[in-house]
C-alpha cells in the first residue's frame, strides 16, 4: 500500500518541523519503520518528571509511548496518507519502567479501508519486557492543505 522507504521515513523524522510536540516531547528517536509492513522501531526517554510517586514511569507515559508507535505504524502502512486517531486502547503493565530510553514496536496487525488493528511492546533499556498494548484507529484520508499532507521530501 505504501510507496514510501525506510530511508524517506528516516529522512522526514529527523525533520523537527515534521514531527508534532507532544511526540518530541515524548523523546520518540525511530530506529527503523517498515511502510510494507507497518512495523516500527522506535526509542522513548522515559524522564525523571515522568515518574509516579512509587518511581516508576506513570502508566498514562507508558500507554502514550506505545500510542505513538502503533498510531505511527498505520501512518507509515498508509503511505503518509491518512490521519489515524485511536478509537480504543487496552494497555498491559507487566512490569515496572524506570528513567532512562525504553524501546517500542508498533505493528500493525489488519488495516482496512476505514480502520486500522495494531499492537504494540515496550521493553526497557535492558530489552526487558514492561508493557503491551493493542488498539484500533480509524483512517482518516487527508486532505490537501493539512500540517501532514505536505510533499515527503
């Protein structure tokens, strides 16, 4: 479905003015991203203000991490071509995610014509499990003139 690479994905997310605050805010650095399978790789900074008070990451941080990379995945599977709000989330908390970079897969599992299946992992710095997640977001066509419509280049 996808037309666009891995090495057009790299290039437009070391883009600051393509990528939106709260997903800079969120330290998102990607790795690597698939457009032919909708598969993401992407890093986080879990920071110290993003702590609860048992000092561990607050588990809206966590759910919002795993909400960027699966949302992400859909919008790499349609070719940069379609907004995708999530419609419903379930987050799984395995284990504790302390400060520090935590790594996320985002992939999407069936995308259809006006909704999108997707799942998700967190592991921490160490590669150790802390967090699932799956979700549906709807497909959102863009339409011209729109922040993310713009020329990929």
């Amino acid at each position: 479905m996808s037309s666009i690479t891995r090495d057009d994905l790299k290039k437009i997310m070391a883009n600051p003015s393509f990528v939106p605050a709260c997903t800079k805010h969120l330290g998102f650095e990607l790795i690597d991203a698939d457009p032919e399978t909708g598969r993401i790789d992407a890093w986080f900074t879990a920071r110290p203000e993003f702590l609860n008070p048992n000092g561990s990451v607050q588990g809206g941080i966590i759910t919002a991490f795993l909400d960027e990379a699966m949302s992400f995945s859909v919008f790499v599977k349609t070719g940069l071509k379609a907004a995708v709000p999530t419609l419903e989330m379930k987050t799984s908390f395995l284990r504790p995610l302390m400060t520090g970079r935590a790594r996320c897969i985002g992939e999407t599992v069936r995308l259809g014509s006006s909704v999108g299946f997707t799942q998700g992992e967190l592991y921490n710095e160490e590669g150790v499990l802390c967090a699932t997640a799956s979700a549906t977001a709807a497909i959102r066509p863009l339409e011209e003139g729109t922040p993310l419509s713009g020329d990929a280049g």
